[in-house]
C-alpha cells in the first residue's frame, strides 16, 4: 500500500509541476486554461490518495468541489477566450492587456524595462464623523477658533438660531 501512495503522490506532484510550467511558459489562453486545469488534477489525485491512505472520504469531497470549481473555471475561460478572439483575432496574452481598466498602466514589456516603475497617488484622506451621540472633544486652545469659523460672514445675519417664527418671516421676506 505504502509504495502505490508513493506513486500517485509523484504522478501528483508531476502533474501539477508540467501544470504550473506550462502556465507560466506558454502565451496561448487555450494551452494556459488547459495548464491549470492540469495542476488542479493533479491536487485532486493529492486529496484522494492522501484520503485514501487515512482511511477517510475528506480528499473526496474537497476533491468533488475543486472538479465543480474547474467546471465553472472552464466554461468562464472558454466564454472570455471567445470573446477576446472575436475582439482581436488572436489568442496571444498580450491582447488582454486592451481590457484593463483606463488608469492603469499598460503592462511592462522588454522595452521598458529600462522606465521607472509606476507609483499609484495615495489616496485621499477624508474626514470621519463622529458617531452620533457623541459630542466631539475640542482641545482649549482651539476652541476660540471654532467659535470664530461659526461665527456669521456678514453682519447682518445673526450666528445662532433665530428665537421666534416671526424672524425667520422677515428674514425670508427681506
């Protein structure tokens, strides 16, 4: 039993390894769709052989979702391949780098290597309310700056609420 382990765990482990090779070294989308669906296997036949030897159905099941996974990994990839075909008439990996977003930079190739890399701006710091029912602490020595901002622009219109319906009439009507 031991030596059987130890040959579907190699057949695995080849698997996953021409897998993981190919991906990284092949620019076809068919052939890189067909790589990873070769290491995914090859993981598969790990969790059987490992649940196997332990006497429990565990690599069976998480097998059973990782076959339903590529399935819908399959069918995704063959449609956007598809599509990028139609778009550009090639299956080369280079023709994705078109449906990236708009502020993104286009990917780095040979010629630019010698280019400094690009730096994204950080984002924008905006200002936290705070919660409600919580009233917000003022340091002492900013709170005659406070009491100034809110203070009215004109002369004319008083800073506080006005004290009665009557003022809010005539100041509306005025």
């Amino acid at each position: 039993m031991t030596g059987d382990v130890e040959r579907y765990l190699a057949i695995g482990a080849v698997l996953f390894v021409l897998g993981a090779l190919g991906f990284f070294t092949r620019r076809n989308l068919i052939v890189m769709m067909l790589s990873a669906e070769m290491m995914l296997h090859g993981v598969s036949l790990t969790l059987v052989t490992f649940s196997r030897a332990h006497h429990n159905l565990e690599g069976q099941a998480f097998t059973i979702f990782i076959l339903t996974v590529a399935a819908c990994e399959a069918g995704l990839a063959l449609s956007l391949i598809l599509a990028l075909y139609r778009k550009s008439n090639s299956l080369d990996v280079e023709f994705w780098a078109e449906l990236r977003e708009q502020d993104l930079p286009p990917p780095m190739i040979a010629q630019d290597a010698e280019l400094p890399p690009f730096v994204r701006p950080l984002p924008k710091e905006f200002p936290r309310l705070t919660p409600a029912g919580l009233v917000p602490h003022i340091p002492h020595e900013l709170e005659s700056e406070v009491v100034d901002d809110a203070a009215s622009p004109t002369g004319e219109t008083p800073a506080g609420p006005p004290s009665s319906p009557k003022e809010v009439v005539k100041s509306v009507t005025n």
